[in-house]
C-alpha cells in the first residue's frame, strides 16, 4: 500500500530527479538540469520517512541504479578492527546497491571506489579480526558488483592476497594493502580503468607517504590504508576520498550515450541519517560536491532524518513544503561553497482528515465510518504509522463497518492488539517501552518517580525515570514540563496498553485503581488538588472531582475553574468495557441521584461526565453530547457570582471546539492561574 500524503515524493519529486516515472518505464525530463540537490525527508516517530524511502526502493530498484542503506546500522566507530568504520559500511552498502545489475539498463561499475574499499579493508599481518573483516567486505563487493561470478573464490580473497606478499620487513600493514590492490586492478580492472583509478588516487596523494615529487602507486595506496587505519581525523579525510571517488565514477559513467540519452539517474536512499554515522556521511557528501564547483555527479539522494532539519547541518538549506516542489526545475545551489546550500529539506506532515478519509475509503461500500475514521486520526495526531495499522486491522476486521470509536483499540492485527503494535514500531526496545508504559499517567518526573519507587523492583527504580526521559529526549519526542509524556499520540498508546495489561501481568503487579490512588495522593500532598482529583477519576472514582469542582465553584475565579476541569476531565478512563456508556447515561442526567437537593452539584456532575467523554481520544462526541456541555455551562454561567460572561463565553466555544475534536481555548485558561506548570495534552 503506497503511503498516503506523500504522493508530493513519491510521483513528483523524484521521479523527475531521476528522469523516469514512478511506475511506469517512462522517461521523464530531468530536473534541475545541472547539480542535483539531495533532499532531506524529516518528521517524528511514525511519520512515514522509512516507509517512503522503502516505497522509492521498491518502485525503481529493478529498473535503474538504487542503493537503500539504514544509518542506524553502521558499525560502531569504536570497532575492535581499525579496518572499518560506519562510512566505510555504508559505502561498501551504496557500492553494492548502485552496481547491482538492471535490465535494459546495465550494471554501473565504480572503479575508483572499489579500489578505495579494497586499500582500507587491508589488514596488519596476523590479525586475524581485520583479515576476516577485510575479506567479508571485499568478497561481498565482488559478487553483487558483478566482478566475480565464483561466490568461493570471492571468498578466497586473503589467501589469494597474502599469496602475492613477497616480503614483510618491518612493515604489517603495507605489502597487504599494495598486494591487495595490485589483485584488485590486475584481476578486475581493465587497463584504461586500471591506469584512470591510479592517475585519480595519485593526483590526490602527492608525495607520497612523506617525500616530495610523483609518488609511485604502492605508496600511494599504502598511504591510504595506513591513513585509514590511524582513524580520527586523518581517517575522516580518507573518507571524503572514497566519496569524493563515488561521485567521480557516477560522473564517468553518465558521459558519453548516458549523457547523451538523458539516462535516469542513480539513487541513494539513506535512512536515518540524524545518527552519527548518517550525519558524518551525509556531512561528506555535501562537502564533496560544493568542493567540485562546476561538476555536478549525477547521484540523486533522498535522506531521511527523525525530527526537524535543524543544526549547523542545515544551516543555508532551501527549506520546502510539499507545495514547493513544483520548482523543482528552478533550483540552483544558492551559495557557493556551502555545504548545506546543496540540500533541500522537506517535511512530511501528519496526514490530514480527508486524506485519511480517502485512506478509509469512507463512503465506499463496507467501509469505516465517518467517524470511526475520524476517531483514528484524533487518537494518532494523523501519525502515518498508526493510521495505516489502524487501516490495516480494520481491513482485517470481518465488518468494518460495524466497529464503533471505542471499539478501535480492541482490534487486533496478526494477533497483536493494535496499540500493542504501534509500541513495538515507536519503541522497540523492551525494557524502555515497559518503563514508558507505566509512567506513561505521570504527569511529571515527581510522579514518575512516586509510580517507580512503588512499582519497580530495587534494582531498576533508581535509572527507570532517567533513562526513559534520557530515551524521550535522544528519540526527538517533544518536551514539556507536563504532561511526563508529552507527544498525545504515544502517550495514548502507552495509556491504552497500561489500561489493556492484566495487573498481575507484572511483578510486582500494577493495578489500575491502585496506581491511580497512588498518585492522587501523591499530588495531594504536594498541594496539586486539581491533578489529584484528574487520578481520582482515572481510578474510578468520579463523585470525589465532581464534589470538589461543585465545592471549589463560586469561590474560584471562572477561568481558573474551567482550566481546573478540563484538566480533570482529561483524566484517562479506567478499563471497563461499559465505561463510555456509563458515562454517556450520566452526562445525560440519568444518574443524579448521588446529589440530590443541589442543582449546582448536579449540573457540576452532568458537565464533568460530558467533558470527560469528549475529551478522551477515542471519542467523537455526538451534536447531543455536545449541546450537554454547552447548556450546562450556560447554567452554570448565572451560578457564579464574577464569572457570568467568562462561562457564557465557553458555553459557545467548548461545543464547536468539541466538536471539532480540539481542546477549548478557556480550557487552556485565561491567566488567572491553575497549579504551576500543568500542562492541558489530552491523555
């Protein structure tokens, strides 16, 4: 299923970087002409970034040059062999994909960076860690470019190396590196390739290891591996070589009948490039071609990194909209000798209502409703990824249809529940996503630490808090001083599957109730009554908010006491399958009986259950539910005795916002206050 929203990519964007149609074996004119920018794909957690690089992968790689690598799994710089390191994975990763064989389209061959692999993969004499290294990734090198059809003599690559070494000396390092090469050329190599890669490497290496003058090639390529070997800096500028040698033979390649016919581009597709490893690549390739001037490569780079495109690395980007590209054919490099002048950055939104609606196919025959499809995109924010599991579970379901708003989060996709699949794709790490899970109904790190010291065994009670924040902060999920988990979408489904988890599922066990009291006592204590009764009624409790707001109604200033309920009322609903019923009937006055006598306290009592239903994720509150709200405000509006045109005021609001799926703009408050601090998210 093709990703949605991101057609802006997908079917305009690169398919005219690339000179060919998305699906189709079309060609299409070439835009820019000249240098080609590489463009940046951002967003956050489940936005889609991998999904629409995997989608470019799958739409071209059988037909032109494509090469996909994942940053995020580039080796570890500190590697226990000096004879790798993230670039060089990933380069060997792009060399391999780029030089993969297409019908009607040939196999490119990258000489000049293959001979730059072979140089850097040498190893020192009898260690065996760098032999194996080197071999792996030489071998692999020669049978997916096409050089060596014999999978087992690809293999045999360091006997047949240490086979050529005639003399050691004092020296571990240099005979495997010259030999190593001398094989390379001498067996892959034609002789115009042969002689080109030299005369390229040795313009770059004058002097030699030291000396002055033309230096011959064993010192050349010697120089390189042992460069390569020292690591740090010397290293890095190896590095921009095997680049700068990658953009050089995509150069050569395209002259001639590629130039001629306009022959659809290469792509290099990198995933995660807001790691070390991507950014230090991306940072190289960048340099490199503002570097070159007036030779632009033809190499089309699509990138992808979590969060926004901001940082020195981007500073000097063109920064786009998908409704910018459309200009694609009037971009040119703005500054000269900018590296991220080069780039353009792109970021890819939440997917709107009525593309969702389109997603769901609403209206067409079996499928959702209107708004069951509009409770999927209040409980994901939009999120691509959850969307499309949602799409996915209730395309499963036997009747889509007929699955309500509450009755989302009880799908279950290839027997998973669907919350509990969004967790595994947003946090896959088990321990973090168990700790996340139960802080998720803290409203602040204090809290955090009250559920941990209460609910985690000595051992992890002290890092739990600490590591889950230090996770939120490295992930790019967004901050705030409240709630402890501030993006509304994962702390939907870390609240869901708190509430969906057995108590005794875990040791010691967490039941619902019980961590909810803990809490509200805990606030209490600190003097926080209003977030204390927001986890009275999380556990159940509703008549205990319901007094306290009626209680704290004439004596607190309007603003202040809509913040106060609203804040309440986002209060996560326990796990009772009849709880949005139950609510509903008590919204409605079909419950008053608790406060007889007080018309206050019942109206009071009917707004907190009407709120609390609205305010719940899963919800889309019906014109009855909303016409509740307003009345009870309007009446509530000649009950206070300064407050009258403040609750008159939200009488007209909360509805239409509620209506709108949206919190209320008094609700956030009007300056007169609320506990310090509290943030308003919907839990």
């Amino acid at each position: 299923m093709t990703p949605y929203g991101r057609e802006a990519v997908l079917h305009e964007l690169v398919p005219r970087m690339v000179g060919l149609h998305h699906a189709k074996n079309k060609s299409i004119r070439q835009e820019p002409r000249g240098e080609v920018p590489a463009v940046v794909l951002h967003g956050g957690h489940g936005s889609g970034r991998s999904a629409v690089l995997e989608e470019l992968r799958a739409a071209y790689a059988d037909r032109i040059p494509v090469a996909a690598v994942d940053c995020a799994d580039a080796a570890d710089d500190d590697a226990a062999v000096s004879n790798t390191s993230p670039a060089a994975e990933l380069l060997t990763g792009l060399a391999r994909g780029l030089s993969g064989h297409r019908p009607g389209f040939g196999r490119l061959r990258l000489p000049r960076l293959l001979t730059g692999l072979v140089a850097v993969s040498a190893w020192h004499r009898g260690e065996l860690g760098e032999q194996g290294c080197g071999r792996d990734r030489v071998a692999a090198l020669l049978t997916d470019c096409g050089l060596e059809k014999d999978p087992e003599r690809a293999r045999g690559w360091a006997g047949d190396v240490l086979d050529l070494v005639t003399g050691w000396g004092t020296d571990d390092l240099g005979p495997v590196a010259a030999a190593s090469v001398d094989l390379f050329t001498g067996r892959y190599l034609g002789f115009r390739e042969n002689r080109a890669v030299r005369q390229w490497y040795r313009s770059r290496h004058r002097g030699g290891e030291g000396g002055s003058g033309a230096p011959d090639d064993g010192q050349v390529f010697t120089a390189v591996s042992r460069a390569f070997h020292l690591g740090d800096d010397i290293r890095r500028r190896v590095e921009g070589h095997l680049v700068e040698a990658l953009l050089a033979d995509l150069r050569a390649a395209y002259t001639g009948w590629r130039h001629l016919n306009a022959a659809p581009r290469p792509l290099a597709l990198l995933d995660n490039v807001h790691t070390p490893a991507g950014g230090h690549l991306l940072d190289l390739l960048l340099a490199r071609r503002a570097a070159a001037e007036d030779r632009p490569d033809p190499l089309v780079v699509v990138a992808a990194t979590l969060g926004g495109a901001t940082g020195r690395r981007f500073t000097g980007a063109t920064r786009w909209t998908f409704a910018d590209v459309p200009g694609l054919a009037g971009w040119h490099r703005p500054a000269r000798g900018s590296s991220a002048a080069g780039l353009v950055t792109l970021p890819l939104p939440p997917l709107g209502r009525d593309e969702l609606l389109a997603m769901m196919r609403v209206g067409e025959e079996r499928a959702v409703r209107q708004e069951t499809a509009r409770a999927v995109h209040r409980f994901t924010g939009g999120s691509p990824l959850g969307c499309r599991i949602f799409y996915d579970a209730l395309n499963a379901a036997p009747d889509p249809a007929a699955v309500g708003t509450h009755g989302l989060a009880r799908l279950r996709l290839a027997g998973e529940h669907v919350t509990e699949r969004m967790l595994h794709a947003l946090v896959p790490d088990a321990e973090l996503s168990a700790y996340l899970v139960l802080l998720s109904v803290a409203q602040d790190p204090a809290a955090a630490r009250a559920l941990a010291g209460a609910y985690l065994t000595r051992d992890h009670q002290a890092g739990a808090v600490e590591a889950v924040r230090s996770h939120l902060r490295a992930e790019q999920w967004p901050q705030a001083i409240r709630p402890f988990v501030a993006d509304d979408f994962l702390r939907a489904v870390l609240v869901h599957e708190l509430r969906r988890r057995p108590a005794g599922a875990t040791d010691p066990p967490q039941s619902w109730p019980e961590l909810h009291g803990l809490l509200r006592d805990h606030h209490e204590d600190r003097g926080e009554p209003a977030t204390a009764r927001h986890h009275a009624l999380a556990a159940g409790r509703p008549d205990e908010p319901a007094r306290w707001l009626a209680d704290t109604f004439r004596g607190t200033a309007a603003g202040r006491w809509l913040a106060d309920l609203w804040h309440i009322a986002t209060a996560p609903h326990p796990p009772d399958p009849a709880w949005a019923d139950t609510c509903r009937a008590t919204a409605s006055g079909e419950r008053d009986g608790t406060f007889e006598g007080d018309s206050v306290q019942r109206s009071v009592n009917r707004l907190l259950h009407a709120v609390w239903f609205a305010a719940d994720p899963l919800s889309v509150p019906d014109a009855h539910l909303r016409g509740r709200v307003g009345r009870e405000l309007d009446f509530l509006s000649l009950k206070h005795p300064t407050g009258n045109s403040t609750l008159y005021d939200a009488s007209q609001e909360w509805p239409a916002a509620i209506k709108d799926l949206r919190t209320p703009d008094p609700a956030v408050g009007d300056g007169s206050g609320g506990e310090e601090g509290r943030g308003h998210g919907v839990d």
